[in-house]
C-alpha cells in the first residue's frame, strides 16, 4: 500500500521512525509537565493516530521489529 502513496520500503520505514521519536518527544513532555497540557495531549493524539497509520500502511511487521516500533 505504501507504493501507491509514493514511498517506498526504506521512506515508509524512515517514517516510522520519525513518527516513533515525536512519540517519545510527546511521552516525555506529558511525564515533566506540572499540570495537564492540552495542547500536548492533542499533538500526541496526532502523532498516535500517524503511527498507526503508517504501520497499517507498512503492513505486516515481522516479530522481531515489533518491540523496535
């Protein structure tokens, strides 16, 4: 399915990998803040929904990456 948007095997992989950091980003911010973010939490719920996107357009992922994702 990536191809038919464009991407091939490595640009939809690189994706995920963008997309798993922002994750991080968002995780860590939402762990430090004081208080509840909302803002934050939108941008997270932003980048969740990408991600699983991406994956569903990735398609199969073998055992072994799923822990990496």
């Amino acid at each position: 399915m990536a191809k038919a948007f464009g991407f091939n095997e490595d640009e939809l992989k690189m994706l995920l990998v963008a997309v798993r950091q922002m994750r991080r980003t968002f995780e860590a911010a939402r762990k430090t803040a004081p208080e509840p973010q909302p803002a934050v939490d939108a941008y997270a719920k932003l980048y969740d929904d990408l991600y699983e996107k991406l994956l569903e357009m990735a398609g199969p992922i073998p055992p072994p990456l799923e822990d990496v994702l």
